[in-house]
C-alpha cells in the first residue's frame, strides 16, 4: 500500500503554507489577545478553493475528499490553533453535516455560501449537564407544520457571535437514542 501524498496533494500543502505565513502568521497572537476571528479569511479562502475541497464539485467543491482537507487542517493548526478552530467548525462540523444530511434546497442555501465564505457556519452540541455526549442530548426538535420547534439549550457553540446559521443537534424521539 503507497502512503504517500499525490503531486497535486503536495502542491496543495505548498500552496496553502503559503497562505498561513501571509495572511494568518502576522495576525495569529493579536487574535490570540484579542479574542477576534479574523472574518475576512472567509471569503478569501473561499475564493481560493480552500473551503471547499472535500465537497462535491456540484455545490461548488472540489470533490478532492478528506486526505486534501487533512492538509489542509493540519497546515491551518500549524500556523494557529484559534483560527484554524473555526475553519474546523465550518468545514468539517457545519457544512459537513449539511452535505450529509441537508436537503437539496439547504445544500443550496448553506453549502455553496459556506463554501465559498460568503455564509459562517457555526455548531451547537455541547449541552449543560450533558456536555458532548449524544445519548445525553436533552435538546428537542418537534416537528411542526412549519418545520421543527427546537427547544432546549447549547453551549460552546463555536462560532456563534459571527455565524450566520447554525447546525445543532436535537432529539426527535426523547428515550429512543435520536
């Protein structure tokens, strides 16, 4: 079995270095002491393709799939922990989530935005008394004429004060596991 990176995996690796020395090496301990997310990476690494490189290319991806969007973490933790945080909750929480289990109008609506950095997505599991264990999940969602009520209460939702939508988790069937 060959565990190496592909030529146009290593150039990626190259390609997004670059862009961690520039644009978030010189900001990097001022967000640290601050407590700012730079938002204007959004839209620039969406530019780029970075957003979306293990999505499909029919929501605006590159379909390159997970390996791609390892290096791309790894180079972004690199360069910042706190900033490559919430490109992780994007990425690999938020949109994730919506192109797994998003209907075709929400894929529509949140993926190719999020994708391209227009939208900031944001993920709500941990919970008071619960903290990060899905069976624990005291949050509801009740489906409604209108859709779901979602009743109950987050924390830690990463991402928040700048999101402008947020994937949460909630029980449909309390005392059935989901």
């Amino acid at each position: 079995m060959e565990f190496a990176f592909t030529p146009e995996q290593v150039e990626f690796r190259r390609s997004v270095a670059a862009f961690c020395e520039k644009e978030i090496l010189p900001i990097a301990a001022r967000c640290d002491a601050s407590g700012e997310f730079p938002l204007h990476l959004f839209p620039l690494m969406g530019k780029l393709g970075y957003l979306g490189v293990k999505f499909p290319p029919e929501y605006g991806g590159a379909g390159e799939g997970n390996v791609t969007y390892a290096i791309l973490a790894e180079e972004l933790g690199r360069a910042s922990a706190g900033i490559a945080l919430g490109f992780y909750v994007h990425v690999a929480l938020a949109l994730t989530a919506v192109a797994a289990f998003g209907t075709p109008a929400q894929k529509t609506r949140y993926l190719r935005p999020g994708i391209a950095g227009e939208k900031i997505g944001a993920w709500g599991f941990a919970e008071p008394g619960a903290g990060s264990d899905p069976g624990s999940v005291t949050c509801r969602a009740e489906k409604t004429a209108a859709g779901y009520r979602i009743t109950g209460t987050k924390m830690f939702t990463t991402n928040s004060p700048f999101a402008d939508f947020v994937v949460l988790t909630a029980s449909t069937a309390p005392g059935q596991g989901v």
